[in-house]
C-alpha cells in the first residue's frame, strides 16, 4: 500500500488548529499531548482508533489487539495513533435491548471526533450495532474514516454437528419446549456454542454489516469476513492503518465516495449474501447523516430480483468460517457484478467493482454460481397496506414458501410481557394458521425496538410439530433469527399505527408476492386503542430514554433521532480556552 509523500498532501491538517503557532493555547495543547513523543509528532497526521473493545462486549474484547495493529500501520505511514475508547454495545448483556442506545454511541463517537485534535479515524466494531454507530458517526463529523471489521469466530461443534451462534440457540431452545431436546443436553451445548474470540458465525447482524460496510466501500475491499482468530485478520489492520494516513493526505472524505451508488451496491451484497433485516434499519440511517436520499422501496426495487448465492444459517447451511474459505463477499459480489453500480468508489479511491477482478469461488456448496442460486430472487421484501402503511419488512430467503401468502386469524398481544405470560397457555386460543401480533415493540414503544418479532410458537403447537408460523410485530428480530416473520412494521403502535388497533380474531392477508399486509377489519380505523396495549408503551421520565422517546423517528427512516439526521462537519464552533 503505497502512502504519498508529504509534499503531494492536499490539504492542511484539521490538527493544526490545536497544534500550530506559538500562543499559550498551542502550547498547553502539544504540552499536554507530547509524553515522549516523536519531535514532529504535532506535524503528522493525528489518527483516532475508535476502540469499542470492552469485557462486556464480549465479541468485541479482541479488539485492543486489533487496535495495536492499526496503530502500528499508522505509525510506518508517518502518522500518530490515538486510541480513543468508545460507547461499546453488547447484544447479548444490554437491557433492555442495544439498539436503545446505537444513536447515543453514535453522537458519542460524532462529538469526540469532532472535540478533538484529530485529522483521521479508524473505525473499529464487531457486535451488531457497534459497525453502524461508528459509520453514523463518521458520516456526521464527515473527516477521513475506513472500517476494520472484527470479524466472526470459529466454528464450534456439539454431538458433532455444528453450531451456529444464535440460530442453534433459538432452534435447541424451542426443541426443549417441544420435548424432543432434554435441558441437560441443551445446556451442555453452551459451552460448545462460543468456540473462540469475534461476533457470531452466522448470517446474523454482526456479519451483515461487515459485509455491507464492505459493499459501501468503507471497509478494504476483501477484509469483512476474515475470522476474528485469522492472523491474516491483524495484517489487514495493519494495512488500513496505513491507508488512513493517505485517506487523510487525499482528504478522502465519507461525503466524497459515499453516494446512492455506494447504497445500491450495498443493497445488492445484502441481497445476495441473505444478510439480516437490521441492515436496512442501519443504512437508513447511516445514509440520513450522509444525506443520501434512501427510502424502503429501494431496497425492494434494487434487491428483490437479487440472486441469493450464499448458503449460511440462519437461511442456509453453513457458517462464516466456510464463508471465508469459500471466497468471501468479493467472490460473491463478482457473481453479480452486472447489478452492481460500477460507480460506486472505496476507500481505496477506486471503485467497487475494480476489486473483483481475481475473486474465484473455491468452495461451490458455501457460496453458489449466478447460474445456480439458492433462491433465485433473495432479496428483502418490502410490504404495504392497511397495516403497514409507511412499509413493513420480510425476509422471503429465511420464511417457509408455503406461508408467504397466508390467510389466518389473528391472535394478538398487546406486549412482550403480556406474549410471554400467555403463549404457552394451553388454553390459548390459536391453531397453526393463526397469526401471531407483537406491538408495542417499536422504537418509541418498547423503546428502542428489541428483537423479540420472531416470536416462540406456543408450546402446545410445537409439541404437535409445527416450526414455523406467520408473526407480524412492530420490533426486530435477530439477524441470526429465522421464520415466516414480518417486521419493522411502520407506523409502530406507539406512534398510532394501525397495528395498534388489530384485535384477536381479525383475518390478516399476507401476500409477499405482491407485497401487501391487510387486515380484513372495515372499521379498523374508526377503533380505539386498547388500554392495555397504551399502558404498557414507554413513559420515562429522565436520561437518555427520555430524550429519545421524545425524538426517535420511525424504523422506515432508520430510526435515529430527528435532531441527529444529517451532518454537522468537524469544524467546532468555539475556540478551547
């Protein structure tokens, strides 16, 4: 990776407003800074590393030996590592749910950048929000950015079959309350489930958007995906510390490469790699602070009649070790390269495309050939109607063909609390086709919009063999999730939507090949909402739930915040004194 000398930079660095001169303000700033460092440290690119490494991320603790690699690079490029700790979110520790605060970790990281001397940034993530938060913020503060993905783990093996991380916990966990998987066995497998550092192995969010970062061209083309043990995977953070440096040389900015172009590529890999639905949540908003006009009906228009190519849980078979070893994202997006939009740029300051040139498939059953795809049209699919009229979403490549056009009555609930106190009860009044209602389970509602839609079938309908049934809820599922499940239901029914007046008994039409979701209830608008459903929405009455209770947008614009949409640069208002 060649770096540009000195003389051929483009700009002045953003780090001399702190640095240069000779006044008392320049001198307490290089004082405080210099502990041992090089003569002309204040001369030289200053390169944030922003570190999500935490113990309580647990797919994220490996980061630090990540970070030290990019320090490394950035230092035999000519610039000044700084490793600069950000909000770290965990998937699975957090309550009540991560996504209550990816906004906030996404201002965090916008403001500390822009509050500090720095000209670039490497960001570093893995869980499932850390990717899109940094990207967020990076778009915001609009100065030289590139991703290092942390990287999925190994593959770990239980009765001598593998285990996917998230999609086995959520198929072992309903086999125990079906009775065919004891709790002892269940139980032992957890100790198989996690065989090594990195986010999990599965098509969930984690992966996703590693990918999708890659697609956008935020990430080194062919460096999502590399397993988080992979030493290949610290020579890579090398190297994009070293770009950083040029990144910064060029001014090569997010506003100057990320483009619609850059979102359409990245719908099409989300097509073609069966990636989770969070992702379309998480480019909304990523593109709202970018002010990229990106809405739904472009990742139904642009991703519908993509091929899915790859065979991974929770849609397939395999797992994103074999992913990697088959040939990865590049292999995948050359097989489809003709949907792709040839001027969408990198980080690199190439573009998409000129990457794929030498991207062989080795592995034919992880990653298929475009002329023997898994599903033939693997995209997201985008639904409307009288209940979902701002769009509602579902994953046709993880639901079963025969559900997704159903007819079936209604059972509803009004909260996740009120779904778990009566799903199992044997006197529930719901059969096969019925279909399950989530609300209250929105952005605003819950708040924060938690994976709860592909909701546990009752107990009495799993012990008669049933695996699958059509459930309809204004939150998320997990990207390692799967079934006939319909979700990011928008208006959400804190908002007054009309799921919130969907009553048990009510037939629901779904029909995903023509995109709709109907509730057959005439008088559907002219109903009040339950007082049950309405005293369990979110009322809080101070911090950072209060704030965004009060200006959280709907899941079809992303979901940020409204104050947040768009990018203030990094320039700061006010001198430091």
């Amino acid at each position: 990776m060649v770096v540009p000398d000195r003389e051929e930079a483009s700009v002045g660095l953003r780090s001399e407003q702190w640095y240069a001169g000779e006044d008392r303000n320049a001198y307490i700033h290089r004082a405080w800074m210099r502990r041992g460092g090089p003569s002309d440290a204040f001369t030289r690119p200053q390169i944030a590393i922003a570190n999500s490494a935490s113990d309580l991320t647990p797919c994220n603790a490996h980061l630090d030996e990540v970070a030290g690699a990019v320090a490394n690079g950035v230092r035999e490029a000519g610039g000044i590592p700084l490793n600069l700790p950000v909000v770290s979110l965990g998937e699975t520790n957090v309550r009540p749910t991560a996504m209550l605060w990816r906004n906030m970790a996404a201002m965090a990281a916008e403001e500390m950048l822009r509050a500090n001397p720095v000209d670039g940034v490497v960001l570093l993530g893995g869980c499932d929000k850390t990717i899109p938060a940094l990207l967020m913020a990076a778009a915001s503060v609009d100065i030289p950015a590139v991703v290092v993905p942390g990287g999925p783990m190994l593959t770990g093996t239980f009765r001598g079959v593998p285990l996917g991380c998230g999609t086995d916990v959520w198929r072992l966990s309903e086999e125990v309350r079906a009775g065919t998987l004891s709790q002892e066995q269940f139980i032992r497998s957890e100790s198989a489930m996690i065989r090594s550092r990195g986010h999990c192995n599965t098509m969930g969010t984690a992966s996703t958007m590693a990918l999708v970062a890659e697609a956008l061209g935020t990430v080194v083309p062919g460096v999502a995906g590399t397993p988080a043990p992979d030493s290949r995977l610290l020579e890579a953070s090398h190297d994009t510390g070293r770009l950083v440096v040029e990144l910064v040389e060029r001014d090569r900015r997010p506003s100057t490469f990320l483009t619609k172009a850059s979102f359409h590529n990245a719908i099409v890999a989300l097509a073609a790699i069966g990636g989770s639905t969070n992702a379309v949540v998480h480019l909304l908003a990523i593109a709202g602070r970018l002010g990229v006009e990106l809405t739904l009906d472009d990742f139904d228009r642009i991703g519908s009649g993509v091929p899915l190519l790859v065979d991974l849980q929770p849609a397939g078979r395999f797992l994103m070790e074999d992913f990697h070893r088959a040939g990865g994202l590049p292999a995948v997006l050359r097989e489809v390269r003709d949907l792709l939009d040839p001027t969408g740029l990198t980080v690199t300051g190439r573009p998409l495309v000129d990457h794929l040139g030498d991207a062989p498939i080795w592995d034919p059953e992880v990653i298929r050939g475009r002329a023997d795809p898994i599903i033939t049209e693997g995209g997201i699919a985008v639904l409307r109607g009288n209940l979902a009229p701002a769009g509602a979403l579902v994953k046709p490549a993880a639901a079963s063909p025969h559900l997704l056009q159903h007819r079936g009555r209604a059972v509803v609930f009004d909260s996740i609390e009120d779904f778990h106190a009566r799903v199992d009860d044997p006197d529930l009044d719901v059969d096969a086709d019925s279909v399950l209602v989530l609300r209250g389970c929105g952005p605003r509602g819950y708040p924060g919009m938690p994976e709860v839609s592909n909701m546990p079938l009752p107990k009495k309908l799993l012990e008669r063999g049933v695996r699958d049934m059509v459930r309809i809820c204004d939150g998320r599922m997990s990207g390692t999730a799967y079934g006939t499940v319909v979700l990011h239901v928008a208006p959400e029914a804190a908002a007054g939507g009309p799921l919130g007046l969907v009553r048990t008994g009510d037939v629901i039409v779904l029909d995903v090949a023509n995109r709709r979701l109907d509730v057959e209830a005439p008088d559907l608008l002219s109903r009040t909402p339950s007082a049950a459903m309405t005293s369990a929405f979110a009322s809080p009455s101070r911090g950072w739930e209060r704030l965004y209770v009060d200006h959280v947008l709907g899941a079809d614009t992303g979901a940020d915040l409204d104050f947040l949409v768009g990018s203030s640069g990094s320039e700061v208002a006010r001198e430091s004194h």
